[in-house]
C-alpha cells in the first residue's frame, strides 16, 4: 500500500481563489481611491498588465514593488494618463487592505486539507509573493494545517516553477524523499510537469470555474480534477485506499 508521507500544493487559484479576490479587491479600491470616477474597464486592464509583468517576475526579469507599481501605471497608461510610483504605492496599500474581506478558499478545500492532514504531512509550494503567502493562509482559515517553514517560495529560493530547484528546496525543507510527496497544482506547467520532471507525483486541480477548460485540457492532453472532493478521492487511488472525502 502506497502512502504520501507529504502532498504538497500550489497556493493560488489552486486553494484559494486568487482571481475572485483581484476582482473583488480591485472593486473596493477604485471605488475607495476615485469614487465614480475610475475609468470603464480599468480593473481589466489592470489585470492584464498583471498577468503581462507575472512572466517577468517568475524570471526575476523585476521585482514584485516593479509589478505593483507597473500594473496601475501602464493601465493608467492606456488611457493617456501618467500618474506616479507614489501613487501606485498607495493604491497598491488600499487593495492590500482588502485581502481580509475578498479572499476565500475555494469550495471544499478546507475539508479536504482537514482531511489529508489527520494522516499526512502538508505543504505549500508558491511562485506567489513573500508579504503576502503566509497571510493568506490565515485569512482563508489553512494556516492549522501547514506549518510555516512548510511554506516554500520560489522567491526565496532564486528560481521560480517548474525549476527543479524549487521542488528540491521543498523536499529538502520537509525531509521527505520525492518518492514519497504528492504535488497538487493549476498550472499544468509549473505545478504538474515541472513537479513530475522532478520526480514527484502530481495531480492536475482546477477549481476555478473562470479557466478556458476545453482549451486547456486539448492543450495538455490530460483532464483536470475539478472539485475539492476528486482530489481527495485521487490521492486515496494513487494510495491504494478508499477513503470517503467530503463532498
């Protein structure tokens, strides 16, 4: 019978649901900074230029202060306006103070780990940014279940998913032969083929509803886990058991 001594996850869009929380949080903001008068469509462009300049971060090409500050002043940019770091900054402090009430774990997934946890250990392995990884575990209620120096950041490891370096940093900081971990992730990508190019085990989740699913799994050729519950049921498969998750 195989048992998992560690399953690792992948903390954005994986467990919580980083994408509502921008959409939210970003909601909040302009209305908090420019009342009525954000201009139609900025939240979009905002997240474009996010999802644009997240590439050049996970390269180290910038830093996440460049990140922050580029995604407010380039959508600024798209309407003729030029507006300041110092203004940047302080939008970026007032959608900070919004993590508290817009970010949520996605359904099913605090009874999952609840789960998992009576008989394994737990991990996060995250391309997210340092400030920010270990708040929103508390604030979605999964701090309990994973320990802090079971937090793994790629930042603080010099290299970002899928580089090999990072699943070893997370191996080596749990003590836990790779043989012997579980990796959980959206990004097909960074989560699942890098984890499995190391030799880890790996399953493909994908809670968010918002994901070009078809799109996707033509990509990559492999259907993804969709709900809470088939993680569980997975993970008891590859194990060799069957155990009831809650659903």
């Amino acid at each position: 019978m195989k048992r998992y001594d560690v399953i690792f996850f992948d903390l954005d869009h994986t467990l919580v649901d980083t994408r509502g929380q921008y959409k939210e949080g970003l909601a909040l903001s302009l209305k908090e900074v420019y009342g009525d008068k954000a201009p139609a469509g900025f939240a979009d462009k905002f997240l474009r230029h996010h999802e644009e300049l997240w590439g050049q971060y996970d390269r180290r090409e910038i830093t996440m202060q460049t990140l922050r500050r580029q995604r407010f002043l380039l959508a600024w940019r798209d309407y003729g306006v030029t507006k300041s770091d110092d203004e940047a900054d302080h939008f970026h402090e007032v959608y900070n103070a919004t993590f508290e009430y817009t970010l949520h774990p996605f359904p099913g997934v605090l009874d999952l780990v609840q789960t998992l946890a009576v008989e394994h250990r737990l991990g996060i392995v995250t391309n997210g940014s340092p400030d920010l990884q270990w708040r929103k575990l508390g604030i979605a209620g999964l701090q309990p279940y994973f320990a802090q120096d079971a937090v793994i950041i790629s930042e603080n490891i010099g290299k970002a998913k899928p580089h090999p370096s990072v699943y070893q940093a997370a191996c080596e900081a749990l003590s836990v032969a790779k043989q012997d971990a579980l990796m959980v992730g959206d990004n097909f990508a960074a989560d699942v083929q890098g984890a499995r190019n190391f030799g880890l085990d790996a399953l493909w989740f994908l809670p968010d509803p918002q994901e070009p699913l078809s799109a996707l799994t033509c990509t990559y050729g492999e259907t993804p886990l969709l709900q809470a519950a088939e993680v569980g049921e997975a993970i008891s498969a590859l194990e060799g058991e069957r155990k009831d998750f809650p659903r």
